[in-house]
C-alpha cells in the first residue's frame, strides 16, 4: 500500500482493515535482526493510515512488526518508553507447526 506524505512516499508491506475491531491493521515484514529504527517506520505508517485512510467511526490503527531474530536488550531499551501494551514473542519453529495454546507440534510430537 502506498502512503504519500507530502513530498515523499512510503509503502507498508501489509494492510488489512478487521471488520469486527473497525480498524486497520499494518503489518511490516522484516527478514532481518530487530533494529529500534523499525519501530519508527511502523509509527510512522500506523499515523499515516489514521489521518489517510481511516473514517470517524474507525478506531486506531493496530501495528505489528515481524523480524527475524530480536535481541531482547536490544528491544528493552526500544520499547521502554513506549506506553501501548505490546505482545512480544520469538518462534524458533515455523508458526504453521506450533499451536497458540499448547506448544506442542500438531502432529503430536
């Protein structure tokens, strides 16, 4: 999706819209190590759709930001001035052979 602001033009990598929660949601894929300047570019898209695309009804864009790896200092430091609650977790395994409540593979093992 592209995001014109100004003179400049930037692009999210996902944009859904959830029809329940009335609000977007944008998602930046980063096949890379978590780095504190990829939180900038995601507040920065996430404001841009609120003033863009949202209507009066709409409530506050969700961001969701999926790196690679993440160094958990690293990602203290970034987030601690942050106030929005933030769900952070790392997978080891690929996201298909995990389920969200047990932890076990689903074919049993």
């Amino acid at each position: 999706m592209r995001l014109e602001l100004g003179s400049d033009e930037f692009f999210c990598d996902l944009l859904f819209f959830h029809l329940t929660l009335r609000r977007y949601v944008v998602i930046k894929l980063k096949a890379v190590a978590f780095d504190p300047a990829f939180l900038g570019q995601l507040g920065t898209h996430m404001a841009a759709v609120d003033d863009l695309l949202t209507h009066g009804d709409d409530k506050p864009t969700i961001g969701l930001l999926l790196c690679r790896t993440k160094n958990n200092v690293v990602t203290g430091y970034a987030l601690r001035g942050d106030q929005t609650p933030v769900p952070r977790e790392t997978r080891h395994e690929h996201p298909m052979c995990v389920t969200q409540r047990t932890g076990r593979r689903r074919n049993g093992r």
